[in-house]
C-alpha cells in the first residue's frame, strides 16, 4: 500500500517535470526565433 502510494507520487512528480520542461524549452524556442527572425 505504502509502495503504491510513492510510486504513484513519484509518476506525479515525473509527469510535473516534464510539463514544466517543455514549457521551458517552448519559451526559449519561442525567443530564440523572435531573435532570427
């Protein structure tokens, strides 16, 4: 039960990283082709 509960916590927090990753890397695309272009 225990066991279940951390890795549902940890799937969590996994799946909060790579949202707040990709809101990153769309950020510094977004500026780096406002720079170019």
């Amino acid at each position: 039960m225990k066991r279940l509960l951390f890795f549902i916590v940890v799937l969590v927090l996994i799946t909060i990283l790579q949202y707040i990753i990709v809101l990153i890397w769309q950020h510094t695309i977004t500026s780096l082709l406002a720079r170019f272009l």
